[in-house]
C-alpha cells in the first residue's frame, strides 16, 4: 500500500513539473502545426467583427423567442383561462396539455394577427428589400407590440414599475406612451395579463363550485360520507358545461376581452 501511494505522488511530481517547464518552442511549433479551417480566419475589417456580433445578436433572439411570444403576446392570459376550465371541471388531465397549448397558440396568432401584418408591411417586408436597415426595422417591429401591450395594460401598473425603476422621476409634466420605456412596459402588460386571466377564471370556477357544493351536502344528508363527492359532481359538471355550449362560451368571451379597452 505505502509503495503505490508513493508512485502516485511520483506520478503527479512528474506531471506538475511537465506543466510548469518552458514550453515556448514546443508552443511555437504545435501553433505552426495546427491546421486553418476555411473561413475562418482573423478579421481585418471592423465591418466584419459588426457583422459577427448581428449574427450573435440574432441568435440571441431566435434562442429566447419562446419567452417572448408567451410574455408579449396574448398567449399568457389564454392558456391559463384554459387551464382554469380543464381545473374547474376536475378532468385531470383532459383535454391533454398539447391540445391546451395547441389551441392557446392558434387563438394567440388569430388574436395577434392584426399586429404581425403591421410588423411584416412595416419592418420586415422593407428589410428584406433592402430599403431600411436593422436598426430601422427592430424599432419598426416594436412599435406595434407596445401599441398592443399599452391597449391592454393598466395605467397602476405602469406607474409601479415606473416608480420601482425610478423612471417616473424623468416623465414630463404631460407623459405619452411614447415616454414609456418597453422595459418598463412588459413586465407592467405580464401583470395585467395574469390579473385578467386570474379573474376570468374565477368565475369560470364559480358554477362548478355550486355543484360541488350541493353534491357534497346531499350525499351527506344521505349519510354517504364514504362516497368521494367528485365521483358524482363530474358527470353533473361535464353534463353543465355541453348543455351550455361552454367551449364556444369560453373561447369567445376570452377572444373578444382583448379588443375590449
């Protein structure tokens, strides 16, 4: 046992000491050795480090699109309503979670259509022409997302966040929303939307709530404490929610709050 231990203590002396010689001719030769890809080679112009840094920048973008379409877009308050219906009727998991996010998209992109025809005749189209550049068209693309976002969030809610960032302190006398910073703007529209989407399901919840209720209080008036409640209160709310079309109820009414200012 002492021999081995003192030939691995050998060994990383041995190792140690080869990291810490001068190596500048062996350096000198493995640079000289090591093969170029095509390419890929140092940058002579700054034009050229610019254009490595847009690419950059895109990709950074294409990467945290996701949370930008759920945070900016109206997909936040639909898929939680939808997610307060499935909850409020107790069916698990029916309709699967694809087929609530699948639906949640599909109405986003119907709802949100209006402003991505303006951000395609204003930005995109004009920038694949060549007749704007990309500074141009991003401040183009933003402008119809914050008039979307302005429609729908609440003035407390911008004057909190302004208050939180200090910005309330640089407004004007008379502010516009166009004094309103987008990064004071989003997480202002994320909170309106979760209070809206919040609301909403509470009176989703409220009738399937009433039926639980008195199912509960008859079986125990029938001394049927044993039965769990929600086996008889599911048929009844399934029952309630297709005898009032309630798809057709929830959808609408959640299509038709957005263009409500």
């Amino acid at each position: 046992m002492l021999l081995r231990t003192k030939t691995i203590l050998a060994g990383i002396f041995l190792v140690v000491f080869v990291c810490a010689c001068p190596t500048s001719s062996h350096d000198a030769h493995a640079q000289s050795v090591v093969p170029k890809l095509p390419g890929v080679e140092r940058a002579e112009d700054p034009d050229d480090v610019v254009a490595t840094l847009e690419i950059l920048f895109l990709l950074t973008i294409l990467a945290l699109a996701p949370s930008i379409i759920v945070m900016t877009t109206a997909f936040t308050r639909i898929v939680i309503v939808l997610s307060f219906v499935r909850r409020a009727l107790a069916t698990q998991e029916l309709p699967p979670n694809q087929v609530v996010i699948g639906l949640a998209l599909f109405l986003t992109f119907m709802v949100m259509m209006p402003t991505l025809v303006k951000i395609k005749d204003n930005a995109l189209t004009p920038y694949m022409d060549g007749k704007i550049t990309q500074r141009t068209a991003f401040a183009e693309a933003e402008k119809p997302m914050r008039e979307f976002m302005l429609t729908q969030t609440r003035k407390k809610d911008i004057f909190l966040f302004l208050r939180i960032t200090g910005g309330d302190k640089k407004l004007p006398e008379k502010p516009t929303y166009a004094d309103i910073p987008t990064s004071v703007l989003v997480p202002a529209f994320i909170i309106s939307e979760l209070r809206r989407a919040f609301i909403m399901g509470f009176m989703i919840f409220l009738p399937f709530v009433i039926i639980d209720l008195v199912v509960s209080s008859t079986l125990i008036s029938m001394g049927m404490l044993v039965l769990p409640p929600i086996m008889i209160s599911l048929p009844f709310k399934i029952l309630l929610f297709v005898l009032v079309d309630g798809w057709y109820l929830v959808v609408g009414s959640l299509v038709q709050s957005f263009y409500v200012t």
